[in-house]
C-alpha cells in the first residue's frame, strides 16, 4: 500500500528530535568540524519510505562566503566531493551519491530563478540502507533540497518543497512520481497519510492499534537510476494512458498519467478497469503498434514521447501496468476505508489488500524478485496478516502487517529463516528487520 508512513517545517526548530541519538549527532558534529575546521550552523533530516524513525538521511551543514559547495559523508564508502555553484553537473550514467544532493540543490536553485549562489560545507550521515526500496536516494534530495533553502534564508510551503524535489530527482533520470519526496515533507507523527495528487494533498488515516508494521530487508539491492526497469514501467503506463484515451475519444497528447485518463472520463477506479478489458489487450504491444493506434510515425513516439533511456525498447505491456495501477489505487481507499471503519476483523482485511498488492506487484507490474517473493511468503507462515514489496521494487525491503502480540516470534522466526539460513549470500550489515510506526517527516533544527 502506498498509504505512506513518512513531512517539513521551513522555521529551524531549536533543538533536536528527541528520538535521534545524541550520541550520532556529537559524532556528526564532531566529524564536521574535523573536517571542515568548523561547527554546523544548522541540521536537517528527512526519513526514508515508511517514515522509518530512526532510519533517515541527516545532514549537517553551514554556508559559506565562497561560491563552492563541499560535500562529505559519515560512510568511508562515498568519497568527498566539491563542485563550484556555478558549474552544477549531474552525471546521469553514474548514479553516485553526492549526485542527488546536487539534485536538491539545483532544483530550489531553478525553482527561484537565482545565480551565483553562496556556498555550502555539508557533511551527511545517512542509516538507511542504500537500494533497499527505502528511498534513500529520495531523502538525500528531499535532505538537500531543505538544506539550500534553510542556507539562502527562504522559505516555501511544503507542498512546494514536495513537488521540487520530486521534479529534481529526474536530474539524474529517474522518473519518479513524487510519492517518496511527498509523504517527507508532509508526514506527521503518530498518523500514516494517504497521498494523492493533482493536487497534491495528505490525508490521515488511522492504523489499528492491535497491529504493528515490520520492515524486512531482501539484502538485493536495486538501484533506480542504475537500471531501465523504473523507467520503463513509467514509460508503460504513460503510453497506456494515451491509448487508453485515444479510445475514448479524449485528447490524448498532453495525457501523461493514468490517474488523468480516470479524471477526464469521471469514472470510478472499478469503471477503469472495466476500461482496460475493452480498450487494451494483454498481449505485449511493441512500437508500430503503438504508433498505429495513436496515429503517429515511429520517428515522432520515438523523440516526443519515449524517453532517451526507453526508445530501444521493443515490448510495452500495457495492459498488465495499467491494470495493476488502477487496482492498487482501489486497494488505498479501501485500505483507508477499513482503517475508517474498524471492523472487528480489520487487521486481517488490511493484511489481504496487502497480499493482494503483492500479487500485482509480481504477476501485472512485474516488479518483483525470488528473493522479495521468498520474504513475503516466510512472513506469512510465522504470522503476517499479509506482506508486500514496499518501494521500487527488484529487490529491497517488504512491510508486513503482524498482530502486536506475535511480534517477537514473528521477528525470531523470520530472522532463522530468511537471514540465518541464509548467512553466507546475505551480510549481516543489511540484515535489517524490525517494527516500525508512523513518524514525522523532514525538519531542520539549530543544536546538536
């Protein structure tokens, strides 16, 4: 469910969260003045998908009268790095990290129009595992883009800071549909929020208090702008979206969403899905196809439509991408709706639509992997009212919904089974598997 469990105030708070360690945050202090040979101004941290509370991107941070910016971080693994703000170069074929920083810096930087910007001395110190289907990569640009607001003093609203940021991460040629960089700065603890968009807007729902959600990582690795999976599956459901409203009469040229075919007919989810059957085949389409059905040549959906990393591709499943967004769009409101109304058995309703999505996930969007259906199936047998792929998917983490009384079993057996047994293939540093609840989302504070 993308019901997410992730929000932004652009007035610094004074002090820190009371939930972040102070003792990481002196080890950050600490290191930045190692460093730099100076203490932060002030820090900002923005959470991962599902609003993972101990689990974020936190960057420490001071402006400097220089035009450079000069990036660090905590991880002996991702090297130093300076760039002048002038000459901000975004490397789409190497997917490295200081990269989606410069993806946050550069969009509030286009957003206002400004040049020669002051500098930044930034050090980051991130615990989400990277390409886990966490969004790691989505709250060091949520992180960043924070942070060159805090450091040129302005402010924007939140939904503001959502839709830049989810726009900048295209910088490095992800594709993305906002939903990571939206629930970061409009999550609020103690609620999970549904998002939706056009316009974008969170609403609070409310999870039931005889469950818990549990976080299990894969330990695949899938790194979006590393791979065409992610845009592929985009690229599938924007030309699903033109047909579908081709046949239907409506001007599909500006179509780019499904969502948008759904507001121009006025229909229900359930009477787009219906759509589908009359309107789509299952059967694979490859690029004439296309083109005949819109009425197009091939030159024109290659350079108007496809983008660069998907005009090579030979088959677009529609169908079965369309199908499964309407579907997991019904499950979310249904999801709210159970939520809403508490039934006695809710937990178990919940734990359904979950597996349900699952299914979706690996048989229609295909986003799934052994390792992934592997996870989801042992959660199940050691007391998961269901279990899903959460994030991009290809590998990455499940969320599982498990009655509160069954969780320490549940965390036991699920450790024996998926990471024990599996020692040799999976380090114990990506071993990660715990409970999680609804937490508050991006935020910036003074002190350490």
């Amino acid at each position: 469910m993308r019901s997410a469990w992730r929000g932004v105030t652009t007035t610094p708070k004074r002090s820190a969260p009371s939930h972040l360690p102070a003792k990481r945050l002196l080890k950050l202090k600490e290191m930045f003045y190692s460093k730099f040979g100076s203490i932060p101004k002030f820090y900002v941290r923005a959470p991962g998908r599902v609003n993972l509370i101990e689990q974020d991107m936190l960057i420490a941070a001071e402006p400097v009268k220089t035009h450079t910016i000069q990036l660090a971080n905590t991880n002996p693994l991702y090297p130093d790095f300076s760039t002048s703000v002038n000459n901000i170069q975004i490397d789409k074929t190497k997917p490295l990290w200081h990269n989606y920083f410069l993806c946050g810096f550069k969009g509030i930087q286009e957003h206002f129009g400004l040049s020669n910007l002051t500098g930044m001395n930034c050090l980051v110190d991130g615990n989400i595992p990277p390409s886990s289907g966490l969004s790691s990569s989505s709250a060091l640009v949520c992180c960043a883009g924070l942070v060159t607001l805090t450091a040129l003093g302005m402010n924007l609203s939140k939904v503001e800071l959502a839709e830049i940021c989810a726009k900048s991460e295209r910088y490095i040629g992800t594709e993305g549909g906002g939903m990571d960089q939206s629930i970061s700065f409009l999550a609020e603890e103690g609620t999970a929020k549904l998002i939706e968009f056009s316009p974008l807007r969170a609403t609070n729902v409310k999870l039931p208090s005889g469950a818990v959600f549990v976080i299990a990582n894969s330990c695949v690795e899938m790194n979006k702008a590393a791979t065409s999976h992610f845009n592929i599956r985009v690229m599938e459901c924007r030309l699903a979206a033109k047909l579908l409203a081709k046949n239907k009469g409506l001007l599909w040229g500006e179509v780019l969403r499904l969502e948008e075919v759904q507001a121009k007919l006025g229909v229900s989810l359930e009477e787009m899905l219906l759509v589908i059957e009359d309107a789509l085949h299952p059967e694979p389409y490859n690029p004439e196809e296309i083109c005949s059905c819109l009425g197009i040549s091939l030159e024109k959906l290659r350079t108007q439509i496809l983008s660069p990393n998907t005009q090579d591709v030979l088959i677009f499943k529609l169908y079965q991408r369309a199908k499964h967004v309407y579907s997991e769009a019904a499950r979310v409101l249904q999801f709210k709706k159970i939520c809403e109304e508490a039934p006695d058995n809710m937990v178990q309703l919940l734990g359904e639509l979950m597996n349900q999505s699952h299914v979706s996930c690996r048989d229609m969007y295909e986003c799934s992997c052994p390792e992934l259906d592997q996870l989801v199936d042992i959660c199940r047998k050691f007391g998961a009212q269901g279990s899903r792929l959460t994030g991009a998917g290809w590998g990455g983490c499940t969320v599982s919904i498990v009655p509160a009384d069954k969780l320490p079993s549940f965390l036991a057996n699920v450790h024996e089974a998926y990471y024990q047994r599996n020692a040799r293939s999976l380090p114990p540093e990506k071993q990660s598997l715990f409970a999680t609840k609804p937490g508050g989302g991006a935020l910036v504070f003074l002190e350490a």
